[in-house]
C-alpha cells in the first residue's frame, strides 16, 4: 500500500499550488440559502419603496409653499 493514492490530496505535490488546485476540484457545491436570499431581496425591495416615498414626500412639501403662496395673495386682493 505504500504510495498508493486515496485521494485526499494531501501528498500529492509537493507545490502549494498543485495541490491546492487538486482539492479545489474535489470540493462540493455549497448548499444554496433561499431564506437568506428572499430577506436579501425583500430588503432591497423595502430600501427602494422608502427611497420612493421620500422623494414623492419631498416633491409635495416643495410644491406645498407654492400653492399656499398663491392662496395667499388671492385672498389678499
């Protein structure tokens, strides 16, 4: 059994770098995290909506004073 290899990858080669490219095509894919990605998502959803809501918030108060201005002056004459 000397020098017989089982394939862990570990006396493979001598280079860091060999070796290392072996393990890497041995290794499996990650297990995907759709809970994770959906909160991402909905985050990302949720962060768009506010920004939206602010800016049509901002839009109103700038055109508010204008209106109460000409309200104003109508009442005035």
């Amino acid at each position: 059994m000397a020098g017989y290899d089982t394939g862990g990858g570990r006396h493979i080669a001598e280079s860091g770098i060999q070796a290392t490219a072996y393990r890497k095509d041995r290794l499996m894919a990650k297990k995907p995290n759709y809970g994770q990605e959906r909160r991402d998502r909905d985050r990302i959803k949720a962060a768009k909506k506010a920004e939206k809501q602010n800016a049509k918030a901002e839009k109103s108060e700038r055109a508010k004073p204008v209106e109460d201005n000409e309200v104003k002056e109508a009442e005035a004459k």
